[in-house]
C-alpha cells in the first residue's frame, strides 16, 4: 500500500471532504474519472458516480444550463440595442425643446406687436392689502385675430419659419444624405430644417424678395429682426450636425 492511500484510511469522512473542498483535489478526482471512465465503469465502487454522471436528468439539466446562457446573452444583446437607440434618441428630441424656444420668441414677439394690450377695468387701492395704487388691468385685444392685419404677416411668418422648414425636415433628410445611406430614411432632420429656414429667411426677409407689407411687420416684431431669424437658423443646423456627430 502506498503511502498516500495508507495516509487517506486514516482520515476521518468529514476531514477529506474538507480536504477536497479546499483544494483542487475535487477537480483533478472528477477529471480523473471521467477522463477514464471506459476502463473504471464497470468497478462496482464508482458505479454510483457513472450512473450518476450519464443520467438524463443531468444531461437534461446541462442543456437547460446552456440554453440560458445563451438567452442571457441574446437578452444582453438586445438590451445594449435598445439602450443604444434610446441614447441616440434622447439626443434627437434634445434638438427640439432648442427650436421649440426659438419660434416660441420669434412667434412672442410677432404676436405682441399684432395684438396689442387693451385697457379692461382699472382696480381700485386695497391699503389693507398693501395696494397702495389703483392698478390699470389690460388684456390683448383677441378682436385683432379677426382682421387681415394679423393674419397676413402671421401667416407669411408661418409659412418661412414653421412649415416649409417643417416639410422639408421631413422629406429631405440631409444627414442620410450626406452618410451616404441608399434611400434616405423619412424622419424629422433637424439639419434640413435649419437649411429651408435660412434660405427662406434669406431670400423673403433679407433679399426682400417677397412679403411686401406683411415682410415689414415680421421683421420689425421678430426679436433681432431677419438677422435674429438667421442666427436661429443657424442654431438648428449646428444642433442637427452636432447630434449627427454623437451618434456616429
């Protein structure tokens, strides 16, 4: 008998399990047997570990193993896809509340100037409320929506600002364009609505190429005037070009 397996009747049941979960005796014992199962499986004291080791619940249990982790991994796939795209969509609609705020001046300014303040009722002083003077309270006049000097220039304003820009961000996708893309996609371009925008503005307020009348009055109520319309288009193109670079 050699020494080690004299060594090994000696220990006690709890000992060598300790023994082999502390080490890599466990391992190389398992490899060991199954490297060498056709000439051990017949000796009578590792049949429990051979029947063991072919039943199909185990089999069965190793493929169930194997299946999940390759879910897992399709599922972690999908979840970085759609991470990905919430990302680049995140940064698409940061462009918008920027465009959004600057009509929302432009359409301000457009609308003070067209529907002026009226006087309604004056309030009287309350000294017990710390109103000392009457107070002269005045509302716009929506009469003003009514006539055709509040729709002509608004409608000119919305047609160079909103609109046509708004179209041709739809239906003209400079950003597909410009990657290279076969058949540009259909989707809002914030790029494309900067362009339109600033050639339009160029063209009706700049060149004063058209508009007439209703041209004097969007530019005089417009903040900055035309030069202000630019510089907003010009905002839009840069935003667009700057989305474009983050999702490459």
């Amino acid at each position: 008998m050699s020494t080690v397996a004299y060594w090994l009747q000696k220990q006690r049941k709890p000992d060598l399990q300790n023994l082999a979960a502390h080490t890599d005796l466990e391992v190389a014992l398992d490899d060991f047997l199954r490297t060498n199962q056709i000439s051990l499986q017949n000796d009578p004291q590792l049949s429990g570990f051979y029947k063991r080791l072919g039943s199909p619940v185990k089999r069965e249990s190793g493929g169930a193993t194997t299946t999940s982790l390759v879910e897992t991994v399709k599922k972690s796939g999908l979840s970085g896809t759609k991470q990905r795209r919430q990302t680049l969509k995140a940064r698409e609609e940061l462009e918008n509340p920027i465009q959004l705020i600057i009509l929302a001046i432009e359409a301000f300014g457009l609308f003070s100037h067209l529907v002026p303040l009226r006087h309604l009722t004056t309030l009287p002083a309350v000294p017990a409320l710390g109103l000392e003077h009457e107070i002269a309270l005045r509302l716009p006049d929506l009469f003003a929506l009514l006539t055709s000097d509040f729709w002509a220039p608004t409608g000119l304003w919305l047609g160079t600002s909103v609109l046509l820009p708004a179209c041709g961000a739809w239906f003209w996708n400079l950003r597909a364009a410009a990657a290279g893309e076969e058949g540009s996609p259909a989707g809002y371009d914030p790029v494309a609505f900067g362009v339109v925008k600033a050639l339009l503005g160029w063209i009706v307020y700049v060149r004063a190429g058209v508009g007439g009348e209703s041209r004097g009055v969007v530019e005089g109520s417009v903040p900055a005037g035309s030069a202000g319309m630019m510089v907003g288009a010009g905002v839009a193109v840069l935003g667009g070009l700057y989305e474009a670079v983050l999702s490459k």
